[in-house]
C-alpha cells in the first residue's frame, strides 16, 4: 500500500478565539496556547476557556510552557481542556513526563545540539519541536535557524518550527521533510495579533507541497 504523508500544521501563540476557530476551520491540526508570562501571546486560563470552547471537533489544543512551576501546570490542565503539553525551557525528562500527559519538548538549535542524546532523554515524546536559538527569547523569535543541523534520521517525530511562513513553508518540506510545521509569528499581523490571509496563505503552500510530493 502506497503510503500517504501529510504536513501537520501547529499554529502557536492565539490570542483571540475568533482567529483560532478560523485557523481551525482553514485546516490547521493544532492550536498552540500560551501560558507563558513574559511572552506577548500569553493568555490567561480564562480567556483560554474561551478559546478553547469555541474549536470544532478534532482540534488539538497544546498548552506551551516555560520552565513553569508544577503547580502553574497542574493548574491550567486542571481548568482547560489540554490535549497537549509543550516545554520550551529547560525541563528535564522527568519533568515533562510527570503529568500524565502527553508531551512536546522543544529544542533550540545550535551547532552543539545532539539529537540523539535528547531523542533518548525525551524518549516517550511525541515529537520534538527544533526551534531557532536566542540567548533570551524562548521561542516566537520568528528567526530561522540552519536546518542542516537536523540529522536526517531521528527517531521521534520532527515538529520544525523558527521563522516560517508562506514564504518558505514548501523548501521547508521539501528540505527537513518534518513530521509537522510550527508557525507563530509567521502568521501574525502584530504579536499575539494572526492574520487570516497570512494563515490561508501558509496552510495553501503546505497543502500544495504535499500535493506534489
């Protein structure tokens, strides 16, 4: 049977439930919530309610956070509806694993990443996430980082993430061939702010890449 391989999409960093349910309806696999203080997308529990209460069916809701206190998780799984977890510090294996939940860890890249130790460390992920390195920012950089440093073999699935965009979503595919594609301020009109031409236009070029693959 011949087998038949699609681009996943994550769009991170909503703000509004308006622009996440169009994102949904457009074809995006997963929303991306921020809890994450110092991050201009972040979201509070009760404005991610809202989001979350207006999804269609089938939306994966992922929940991001940054070296957060047990308790700060503990409670936003406790009140929001989170398929999801996604760790953008430093968190340990053991760390990300204690929830019961599934989970994403993502990764800065530079040149002394090793993807093999960490595909061990983060074994029971369900994917990880290689984003651009900044000494400050914890993602949402919109930078691209060299997508050379990706082995071409790993054994958890890749969620490629880092100045993407309707731009270079399709060399992207075409060069990483990623398990999904991570999009925050890509699709943005300000940050925290999507804009729905730019997310029609990133999920056309990702369909259309796929289509010709």
């Amino acid at each position: 049977m011949q087998k038949i391989k699609r681009t996943r999409v994550k769009i991170c960093g909503f703000t509004s439930a308006e622009q996440a349910v169009y994102a949904a309806y457009a074809g995006t696999d997963a929303i991306g919530l921020v809890f994450y203080a110092a991050s201009p997308r972040h979201v509070s529990i009760a404005k991610a309610q809202e989001i979350v209460a207006a999804l269609p069916a089938f939306t994966t809701v992922v929940a991001l956070f940054v070296d957060a206190t047990k308790e700060q998780i503990k409670e936003v799984i406790a009140q929001v509806a989170i398929d999801v977890l996604q760790f953008h510090g430093d968190e340990s294996g053991d760390e990300c694993r204690m929830y019961a939940k599934p989970y994403i860890k993502a990764i800065r890249m530079h040149s002394e990443v090793n993807i093999d130790a960490l595909t061990t460390e983060f074994h029971d992920a369900q994917g990880l996430l290689l984003d651009a390195y900044h000494a400050k920012a914890k993602g949402g950089t919109g930078e691209q980082f060299n997508w050379d440093l990706i082995p071409e073999h790993c054994n958890l699935p890749i969620i490629l993430a880092g100045g993407l965009g309707s731009h270079n979503a399709r060399d992207a595919i075409a060069q990483v061939q990623p398990y999904a594609l991570d999009v925050s301020s890509g699709v943005e009109a300000a940050k925290g702010i999507k804009d729905n031409n730019k997310i029609a236009a990133f999920l056309t070029e990702v369909y259309l890449s796929d289509r010709n693959n």
